[in-house]
C-alpha cells in the first residue's frame, strides 16, 4: 500500500525564510511543494526533515503548510515618548 510521510523544515528566498509542513511522497516532492505554494521569484533553499509520521496515500492527498508570518508586527518593548 502506497504511503504518504509528514516532513518538516524551513525554506528560504531572497526575502524570507519560512517554516514548512508537508505531507509527500517524498523530501522532492516536498520541497516542490512548498516552491509551488511560495511562487517566489527568485531560487528557493531548503532543508527537510522527516519522514516524522506515515499514513496510507488514501487517508489525504499530498500538501504543505507553509508558516504565514503577520503584516504589520510591532517590535516588542518599552515605546519611546
């Protein structure tokens, strides 16, 4: 029966770096996926590991999660006045 494993791992671009998690059948596809969700412009690096879990290929088809960093954060500390 055919399986499908959890990767984890972190990719960077030219202007970010990223955490990612994917189920695929392999650390390529993986970070193919990952390429594919970012549509960065610029080459994409990346370390993978796993596999850290298996399921049967009929449970889910193939993903990724890619971690969203949020618009707009403010630095953390006293505020000058």
């Amino acid at each position: 029966m055919a399986k499908l494993h959890l990767y984890y791992g972190t990719v960077k671009t030219a202007d970010s770096g990223q955490h990612f998690m994917a189920w695929a059948n392999s650390r390529e596809q993986a970070l193919d996926l990952v390429e594919e969700a970012l549509t960065a412009a610029g080459p994409v690096v990346g370390s993978v590991v796993g596999p850290l879990a298996s399921l049967p290929a009929d449970v889910m088809p193939p993903g990724v999660f890619v971690e969203v960093r949020p618009l707009g954060r403010t630095p953390q500390g006293p505020t000058a006045k």
